[in-house]
C-alpha cells in the first residue's frame, strides 16, 4: 500500500499561522524551513544593499526581498527566495500586493545547513523552468557560489572570485568575499 501525500495549496498555506515558520509549495508538497540565523540574514541584507544600490543607479527594476512567486497552480507551486531581481520589463504593471506568477530574472538562495541538496537542485530548476536567468546559491559555510544559468551552464565562485549579472544586469559585479567579510 502506498502511502498518499497530502497535496496543499496557496489558500491552505495562507491559513496557516504566522509563527515564524518560512513555508513552500513545491507541486503542493509543504516545505517548512526553520527561520533563518543571523548570519544569513546578514549575508542576504549585504547582497540587497548591493543590489539595490545598482538597481535603482540604472533605474533598470526592482530587488526584492522573500518574493513570494507562485509559479505553477494545481499542483501549487510557491517559491521565496531569499533574494530577486526582477526587470521592469519583467514586472510590468503586476500588481506587488499579490504573488508574482514567475520567477525573478536572478534569484538567489542562501543555503542553511537545513536545506537538502535535492531541495535546493529543485528549486534551481524550478526557477530555471519559469523564467529565472540566473540562480545564485550562496554557501555561507564554505563561501562558495554555485552560478546557474537558463543556458544549463554553471560555475562555483570562490571567496577571491566576482559575481557579475552578465546581460540580466550588465554592469553589476561583486566579489564573493564582500558578502563574507565578518565571518
């Protein structure tokens, strides 16, 4: 006998209470992260300051923090990533009081020691499928940088190394270790 896996959707995950646990959908597969340390969260406001900074010198979009996007429906599929840069193109006029119904043109996971390899190999593709360009995972323990792109190509970052956002966000480079430096 099979066991069946209660599937979820957006409304049954809104119900839920707000007590501090970070919940996904993957395919209605509830996902319930441990709240984040302080570490990766200074880790992610560093990459936002960067970030925004960059952004809004070019006026070229916006950069959000826990971006709620809910990339597929029945099975519902919704995603947070730490980090987004979306495109003004991208965002059009979508409405920013309700989930973004895709993925940010760069989205960025920090991994914590909970997030599984499958977890996140997972998310990156789903990202991938549903418009990302590119995926940053952030490795704060050994401070690497795992590049994904929709091209399917990848590159590990290392401390010395630089991140840039190539066509997504030309002009925008920043070396790994700018986002270690109190660690």
């Amino acid at each position: 006998m099979v066991d069946q896996v209660k599937l979820y959707t957006v409304a049954d995950l809104e119900a839920m209470p707000d007590d501090g646990t970070r919940r996904e959908l993957i395919e209605g597969v509830l996902i319930e992260l441990p709240a984040p340390k302080p570490d990766h969260n200074w880790i992610m406001a560093l990459l936002v300051g960067f970030l925004t900074t960059h952004v809004l010198q070019k006026r070229i979009g916006k950069v959000i923090l826990i971006a709620g996007c809910q990339l597929s429906h029945d099975p519902d599929t919704l995603l947070f990533p730490d980090v987004g840069y979306f495109s003004s193109m991208r965002l059009g006029d979508h409405d920013l009081n309700e989930y973004l119904l895709f993925a940010p043109d760069i989205a960025v996971e920090i991994i914590s020691p909970s997030n599984t390899q499958e977890e996140i190999s997972t998310k990156t593709a789903l990202y991938l499928r549903h418009g990302a360009q590119i995926v940053w995972a952030i490795y704060p323990k050994s401070q690497l940088v795992y590049v994904y792109r929709a091209d399917g190509t990848y590159q590990i970052v290392g401390r010395d190394g630089t991140l840039d956002g190539g066509t997504v966000l030309p002009g925008f480079s920043l070396k790994v270790s700018a986002l270690f430096e109190n660690n």
